[in-house]
C-alpha cells in the first residue's frame, strides 16, 4: 500500500514538472514573436489621355507578402492601406506590397526591409513603382490628298523626359496612316507628332499615353488639315490616385486674325493648388510655352494647340487639343 502511495506521488510530482516545463517553452516561444503593423502610401511622382480600355487606375486593393527567418513566410490581402500581422519571428524581414485595381491588375508596388522587436513593429511601404510592361498601339491618320511629299516624325517621351524617336510597325504614309505598336514599362509618356510637307510642318499634336502592365493602351489620333474640332470647355485629367482634375480652356475662337497675338489659358475648376500643375502648350506639335497662359502669333493656316498638365500624384497627366484657323484680314 505505502509502495503504491509512492509511486503515485512520483508520478505526480513528474507530470507537475513536465507542466511546468511546456509552460516554460510557450512562454519562450511567444517571446520570439511578435507583431506587425504596416501601412501602405501611395508615392508622388509623374504622368493620362490614351487610356487602356476597361482598366480601372485606382488602387483597390494590397497584396503583402513577407519572407523573414528561418524561411519564414506569409501573404495576406487587405482592401485598407493598413493592416496588422501577428505571430512573426523576431528578426530580418523582407517585405513586398503591390496595389491592384478591382479586377486584381497590378498598378504599383513597393518593398523594404525591416528588424522585428519583441515590441510590436509599426512600418511604411511606399508605393512608388509602376508594375509591368503594356502594349502602346497608336495609328495617326490625315488627309493624303491635301499634302505633297509627307513625312511623319513621331517621339515618345518618357516621364525622365529621355526621348526616343519612333519607327512604324505600318508605314502607309503615301496613303496617310502610319501605325506604331510596341511593348513599353508601365508609365504615362508624351507622344509628340510632326507631320511635313517637304520641309514644312502643316500639322502636329502632343497626346499623353498611359501604360498599364499586361494591357494595351490603343487609339486613333488625326491630324486635321481642312475640319475643324470642336472646342472643348472642360479638361478632365485623370488622376489615378485621386480625384480626377476639371480644367477650362478659354481665349481660344473657331478662327483668329492671322499674325496677331493670341493668348488662351488654362483653368482649373476644382484643384486647390492649380500652381501644382505642370502645364505645357504646343502648337502644331512644337512647345511654346509652360505657363498657365499661353501667348502666341500665330501664321495663316489651320492649325493644332494641345495642352499638357501634369498633375502631382503618379500617372496623374492629362491632354486636350482644339484645331484653329488663323485668317488673313484685309
């Protein structure tokens, strides 16, 4: 009897111990933990007129992804810009986040790295890169019939303003179309368009294109030589970060007195700091001015005035254009 009362109090003596050691062990294991809390901003930086169809620019959502110790890892989606992750390892953290628009197009991303405490950890991840490469497929047409020996000078700019010079995927020149397709990183750029007569330039426009990852951006521009355009009295310029700018364009007729001064300008209706935009004039395709008014004597002839306002977010740029005709008096 007294051999059984024994051995019953080792044996619960041993399951104390045992108790006290896995309580130990969690305690120990909670301790290498800990917890995360990131937030994610959209960075500021360039560039819209050629959209890509059907392809919303605002981020809906995030998608994180972290690698950390002992080839730790874990992925999350989130439809806020903050969000918190508990249980990781304390250590080295390598994290990823990319902002998707609603039907899960990457937009833009961002990584850091970062040292997890045993306090909870609160970090920033800027967005601040544009994910991808898209396709541009852009066709400019004109009248063949109206010019004599044509050409066509076509630039594309990127948002570093680094220039490349264009070559057609079609070349029907002859005929009055050129066609240009080509796969490009994501970003917005200023096509930039001269066409000639010989060695004069009788029309031209400035077009901002908009590149999406994994879509093609794709439109039809003509270059006016005898139709006029209607003239537009709102600017929409698509912010995709934000909400989108209205701006008016004003001082600008149907036909004007050829080699008079003319000045038009550029409102905006609802930015608070219009002084934010960057704005840039171009007539038949070549800049002449970079102000919110634009002064310019234009020669006799139709001719082609497109605005380019650059906004502060990423991808924020906008374009509109207005065909003219300056007339001789007298």
């Amino acid at each position: 009897m007294e051999k059984r009362k024994s051995c019953f109090l080792w044996l619960s003596i041993l399951f104390i111990s045992m108790a006290l050691l896995s309580l130990g062990g969690c305690k120990e294991e909670s301790a290498n933990r800990s917890t995360l809390h990131l937030s994610m901003q959209k960075g500021e930086s360039t560039s819209r007129s050629l959209l890509p169809k059907d392809t919303p620019l605002e981020v809906s959502r995030y998608v994180i992804e972290g690698q950390g110790p002992q080839d730790s890892t874990f992925s999350v989606m989130s439809n806020t810009s903050s969000i918190s992750v508990e249980g990781l390892l304390i250590g080295q953290w390598n994290l990823d986040a990319i902002g998707q628009n609603e039907k899960g197009v990457d937009l833009v991303h961002g990584s850091k790295s970062i040292t997890l405490a045993k306090e909870p950890t609160e970090t920033v991840i800027i967005l601040d890169a544009l994910s991808g490469s898209g396709t541009m497929d852009v066709t400019l047409s004109w009248d063949y019939q109206m010019i004599a020996n044509p050409s066509l000078v076509v630039q594309l700019i990127d948002s570093d303003n680094n220039a490349t010079t264009l070559t057609p995927l079609i070349n029907n020149i002859a005929t009055g179309e050129a066609k240009y397709s080509a796969l490009y990183p994501s970003g917005s750029y200023l096509l930039q368009a001269k066409l000639y007569s010989g060695s004069v330039v009788v029309a031209g426009c400035a077009e901002v294109i908009r590149i999406v990852g994994g879509k093609t951006t794709e439109g039809l521009i003509e270059l006016s030589l005898d139709k006029y355009a209607s003239i537009p009295t709102t600017l929409t310029l698509v912010n995709n970060l934000g909400v989108p700018v209205e701006c008016s364009i004003t001082g600008l007729s149907e036909a004007v007195p050829a080699l008079v001064p003319v000045t038009t300008s550029l409102v905006a209706l609802n930015e608070p700091d219009a002084g934010s935009l960057q704005i840039s004039w171009y007539l038949d395709g070549e800049l002449i001015s970079a102000s919110n008014q634009c002064t310019f004597i234009p020669n006799s002839g139709q001719h082609r005035l497109d605005v380019i306002a650059k906004g502060p977010l990423l991808a924020s740029s906008g374009s509109a254009s207005i065909t003219f005709t300056a007339i001789v008096e007298g």
